[in-house]
C-alpha cells in the first residue's frame, strides 16, 4: 500500500498563526488532517503516517524525518496563512494557495490545490513555489496547503466550522486518491 503523510503544522508550543478571535491555527491544522486522516484509513488503500496526532511541538527536520523513515510516498501538509498586524488592508487578504518546493512535486501540487479551492470556495490564489524545509527536504512528492487566511474575517469563521473541515478532510481524501490512481 501506498504510504501518505499528514502533516498537521505547528503544535505544542508552536501555535502557528492566531486568528482574528484569538483561535490557533495549530489547533485548525490538527482537526483537519485528524478528518482527512480517519477518512483515508476507513477507505483502507493507504497507510496513513501522521507526524503528530495530539498538540506536541515537533521541529521541522523531525517531520521530513517521520516521512522519510516511514519511506512515504507523499506528504501533505496542513496550514492557515496570516499575515502581520501593521500589512496594509490585512483583514481584506483572503484566498487558498499550494506550495511545493521541488519541480517532482508540481503534479501532487497540481491535483491537491484543485482539490483545496473545491474544499473551501475561497479566491483561488494559485499554486507557488516556495523554500519551505518541509516540502524541500523531504524526498518524496511533498505539498504545503495554506488552506485559507486567519487574518480574513470570512476565511476565519469559515476554516473554524466544521462544514469547511469535512469538506477540506474529503477534498484532501480525494486528492491523494487522485494522484495515486486509486
């Protein structure tokens, strides 16, 4: 089977970007690769990796080497993007994006992004290359899902219900079935 690593950003003392109501986007990444995850493992194709299931801190390097021990053959990572409080119009910037960081993972990129702007109906910012440790270093096709902005009223209350989580869950689902043909 097919090895798949869920990557639920930041954690333990790590909390990630905090939203405009003061909720941490760690505790909205571990809920959603939480759903996708028991999704995947009740479809029963994969085996599901995740590099934490509880609120533990977990250094970057850790978790490119969780996916590297686990000999994974795709790793997905879930996140909520802000931006810093004196960014011009902030609460205005909204929008879905999908990094990777290695031309191999441009078709994982591809097919999960799709996935993600059907997930969450947010303004489609596009796929972008970026140096980000997890998606770099890691060997296997790897993406980083900036799911939607904690700085954006809308995206907020949104990414916090539990509507949008199943729905990004499923779409995550269906994007690494996609991808590995199953």
């Amino acid at each position: 089977k097919p090895v798949v690593v869920l990557d639920a950003g930041h954690g333990g003392t790590q909390s990630g970007a905090v939203s405009l109501t003061g909720k941490l986007e760690k505790n909205f990444n571990l809920a959603v690769i939480q759903k996708a995850g028991a999704l995947l493992m009740q479809a029963g194709l994969v085996d599901v990796i995740f590099t934490r299931t509880e609120d533990v801190t977990r250094g970057l390097q850790e978790r490119v080497d969780i996916a590297e021990r686990a000999k994974a053959n795709l790793f997905i990572s879930v996140h909520g993007n802000s931006l810093p409080a004196d960014y011009p119009n902030r609460n205005k910037v909204n929008g879905s994006e999908t990094y990777y960081s290695r031309a191999e993972s441009l078709p994982l990129a591809q097919i999960m992004h799709k996935h993600l702007v059907a997930a969450t109906g947010f303004k489609d910012n596009g796929i972008r290359s970026k140096s980000l440790h997890v998606t770099r270093e890691s060997s296997m096709p790897a993406v980083l899902l900036e799911v939607g902005y904690l700085t954006n009223p809308g995206n907020e209350s949104a990414m916090y219900s539990e509507q949008l989580q199943d729905s990004l869950a499923r779409e995550i689902v269906a994007g690494i079935m996609e991808y590995l043909g199953l």
